[in-house]
C-alpha cells in the first residue's frame, strides 16, 4: 500500500520546499510571539515580521505559486479575523 501525499484543505500535497520554508516561519513567528510575551491579537503582524525575516534570509521572496499560497494563507487569517470569530 502506499502513503498517501500529505494534503491541507483539499489543496494538493505541498512540495518538500514549500513545506520546509512554511515550517521556518511557523518556527520564527512563535519566536517572534514569545519574545512579544505571548500576547494574543498579533498573530499576522508576527506572521508578516517572520515571513519578511526568513525570505530576507534567502535572498529575497519565493517566486510564483510558492509566494502565493503564503499570502493566500494569510489573507485567510486576516478574513477570519476581520469576521470575529
């Protein structure tokens, strides 16, 4: 049998780039968040200041699709959050 691709929101499987760059992030922005003292309400902000820290890191932004599904993911966050929920 084999293993089925990993799959978010019925998107296709993330490519193991895309994933290492997303979980970089992740890990920055929780930095970012405890250096901040674990305040809740920031989470794009430190999402956004972590982002711009890890792709300045590379030398620059990820291209095409790559940079647009992270900033699809965050104008989700941003939506939700605007909704009040």
């Amino acid at each position: 049998m084999q293993s089925k691709p990993y799959k978010n929101n019925n998107r296709s499987a993330k490519s193991s780039p895309e994933l290492a760059l997303r979980e970089r992030i992740e890990k920055r922005a929780h930095e970012i968040w405890l250096a901040a003292g674990c305040c809740h309400g920031d989470d794009v902000r430190h999402w956004l200041q972590a982002e711009s820290e890890v792709l300045k890191g590379r030398g620059g932004r990820p291209e095409g699709e790559q940079r647009s599904a992270i900033a699809q993911e965050v104008q989700a966050i941003v939506a939700v959050r605007s909704s009040g929920r």
